[in-house]
C-alpha cells in the first residue's frame, strides 16, 4: 500500500525538489506539495496523510522565524503520531528554541537538512523510520533557558500564539516599566498560559516574590523564541 506524503515549505526550489524526490518512489504518493500557510489551512485533507515533512524554519516572517512548529502543532491536533508521522527538516538544528518548540508540538524526528541531501538518506528516513533516530534532541544550553524563566512546565508555543492572538509585541514598544493594571492583568493572562518563572534580567530571583514576569522578561523570551526582533514605531 503505498504511503500519502506531504511537504511543506516555503522555500519553492526545496519544496518542489523534495516533492520530486519523493514522487519517484513507487512506495509514496505525494498528496500535497504546501507553503505553511497552505498547510495551516488543511483541516480534514490531514486525515488522508500518512507522512508529512515539514520545513521548520523561514527567517523572512516578521514574527516568527519557526512557523514549522505551528504546522506540527495543527496536525497534531487531529492526527497522532501513529495515524501521520511528521518529520521535521531544517537548518536550524541546532537551535534551542526551535528544538524546544518542536518538542512542545510532538514532532516525531527532527533533521538537519544536510543529513538528508542524499536520495537514498531521505528514502531511508521516510521509508523506514524504525531504523532512524526517533525524537527531537534536547537543548545544548539549558541554562540559558532557565535564566529566561523557563521551567519544565513553560510552555513556549502556547506562548508565542497568545502573542500572536493579542498583538502583544507590538504593545510592548516603550511600555517595558508600565505598572497599570490594564498591563498587570495582560501579564498574568500571558503567564496563565506560558507559566514562566519570573527572573531579572541576569537569570536570578526578583528581590521581591512575584507571580508574573515583568514586561521585559516577556519580551526576552518571545523574541529568543521566536527569533524575530520586536517592530519598533
């Protein structure tokens, strides 16, 4: 039985490269060849998918340089890992964050691209995967994690949809020391879904016990999420 395949990227010479690989191999049927967009948008066309590769990475967007880790995240709210195996590609492998972040969406293996240029490489990776290195690998620099605020329990893609939804980043210009209350409920909103720890801007505990990170920290952290740089006005 031959196997549904997707890609997805933004990169057109990649995407349409890798689509064409796969296309040769009697064993697979590319079903979707899709920028993120695109794929972002497939609702009940996942269902019929048994593979999706997913490009993590396009550092021309705006806000979020890893919009490869919201794909995952739509895919598996209606697919696990066993109805649609999803293999993420990039050149960021290395990264903490987009290794973090593709954690949190349960992404089943995670490649650098050069580990799957050759032909027979990528055959092997999709065409049989119990034989390949299954997960994501976890963080090179834990610390520097922790030091943001970031615990067992943060939840960082959560976190940069909330941003997103709110438009928080682009409010954040010029507000980082607001003490209003219109600002300390948005705060706790934030963290009632990220669940940061609040730090200073050095990694350590605020002199006084404190529920919320600071305006700052927030912004720290979304932008080494994210790797975008907040639009300044």
């Amino acid at each position: 039985m031959r196997q549904r395949v997707v890609v997805v990227d933004d990169d057109d010479i990649s995407r349409r490269g890798l689509a064409e690989l796969l296309d040769d191999r009697p064993e697979l049927d590319v079903a979707g060849s899709l920028v993120h967009e695109e794929a972002l948008e497939w609702d009940d066309e996942w269902d019929a998918v048994d593979i999706a590769i997913v490009d993590a990475a396009d550092s021309r967007r705006a806000d979020d340089h890893f919009p490869g880790v919201g794909v995952v995240d739509h895919i598996r709210r209606r697919r696990s890992s066993e109805q649609t195996l999803v293999i993420v590609l990039t050149g960021h492998f290395f990264d903490d964050a987009v290794r973090r972040r593709m954690r949190e969406a349960q992404a089943d293996f995670f490649y650098h691209r050069s580990e799957l240029q050759a032909s027979a490489d990528l055959y092997r990776a999709i065409l049989h995967p119990e034989q390949a290195r299954s997960g994501v690998p976890d963080g090179t620099d834990p610390e520097a994690q922790f030091r943001l605020g970031i615990v067992e329990g943060t939840r960082i893609n959560d976190a940069v949809s909330f941003a997103r939804s709110t438009g928080l980043r682009d409010k954040l210009t010029g507000r980082q020391g607001d003490r209003s209350r219109s600002w300390a409920r948005l705060r706790t909103s934030f963290n009632d879904v990220a669940h940061l720890n609040p730090v200073n801007a050095d990694g350590t505990p605020p002199e006084r016990q404190q529920r919320d990170p600071s305006l700052t920290q927030i912004e720290r952290v979304l932008e080494w999420a994210t790797r975008a740089k907040r639009t300044t006005r």
